[in-house]
C-alpha cells in the first residue's frame, strides 16, 4: 500500500533441452533498502538532537555559572562602601584564573588603596591639628613676649589684632578635632531605631 515501496523482479526461463518448460521468477520489494535508510535517518536525527541537547545544556549551565559569579561580585562590591564613600568590610579578591577572577582581584586592589585614603584624610584633622598648635603656641608666647616690653601704641594695636587671630585659629583647630570626634564616636555606635 506504500507508493515509496517498489517491487522489483527479474524472471529467467528454466530450458529443457530446446524447450522452455518453466520460469524463475524472483521478486524483491525496496522495503529494506527504505528501512536502512530510514533508520540511518533515525540514528543521524537523535544523535544531532542529543549533541545539541547536551551543548545547550553545557551552555545554559556556563552561562548560569558566570551570571551568579558576576553578580556575586557586584553585591560584594556594592556591600564594600557605604554611603559616605567609606570602605565598610574587605573585599575577598577571587582566585579564579579567568576575567572575572582579574576584575575582583583589581576591585579588592581599587578598594584597597581606597580605605588606605579614607584613613589617611581621617587621621590628617587630627595631624593637622596637632601640626598647627605647635607654630600657634610659638606664636603665641612671641606675642606675649612683645606686650611685656613698652611698645608704641600703633604695635599695641597689631599685636591684639594677632591675638585676634591666633585665637581664631585655637578655635577652628577645636571645632576640627571635635568634628573628626563626634564623627568617629557615630562611626562606632551601634544604630538604634526609634518612633519620632
């Protein structure tokens, strides 16, 4: 019933002596040859469906794998630095030997010289205040030495203008280190919530 299916036959007459008493006839159909085929087509057809199975598979996971790597470093990355610009914890560098591993290794490097400088600029009020008292306090004792002699009125008149001055300066040099105070006492205070 298969039109794709052909019978062949080939017939041979059987002679005895000068007369033909019969014939062979043989006949074959192209069942076998369209079975073969079509299960070389079957076995081509599922061993290219498994190897594409399995790469997107291989694929899919790689693909999986670098997205949870790279957004592993981004949250470690975002967790890193506060709000202020201040580096909060230490960035754990990758040891992969690929690009992701390069770039969480340049972030810790960046991050790294980053908290060296935040504490850098917070000790330098504290460096600079205590290097500026000393040249203030000569200053100052200069100043008092000159109003112990007997000046011309017009040097009266500089010199409490200087004390003016020097006083100024005691005052924000104060106002400095009780601001890099009160900062570091609410850098180490535990916050606590609280209804208004």
């Amino acid at each position: 019933t298969d039109d794709r299916v052909v019978i062949i036959s080939a017939a041979h007459p059987v002679w005895s002596g000068e007369e033909v008493i019969g014939a062979v006839v043989v006949e074959e159909t192209t069942l076998p040859v369209l079975t073969v085929r079509h299960q070389a087509f079957e076995r081509l057809l599922t061993m290219t469906l498994t190897v594409l199975l399995l790469g997107a598979g291989s694929l899919f996971w790689f693909a999986s794998r670098l997205s949870r790597r790279l957004v592993a470093l981004r949250n470690q990355a975002d967790n890193a630095i506060d709000a202020q610009g201040r580096v909060q914890r230490r960035f754990e560098a990758a040891s992969a030997r690929d690009e992701i591993g390069d770039l969480s290794r340049s972030f810790a490097a960046v991050l790294d010289r980053q908290g060296q400088y935040n504490a850098y600029l917070e000790r330098m009020a504290d460096r600079l205040s205590h290097e500026l008292r000393t040249p203030i306090a000569v200053v100052g004792s200069s100043l008092d030495n000159l109003k112990a002699q007997s000046l011309p009125e017009q040097a009266v008149t500089y010199i409490g203008r200087a004390e003016d001055g020097l006083r100024r300066l005691n005052r924000i040099l104060t106002q400095m280190r009780e601001a890099t105070r009160l900062e570091q006492m609410l850098r180490e205070v535990e916050r606590e919530r609280f209804d208004l």
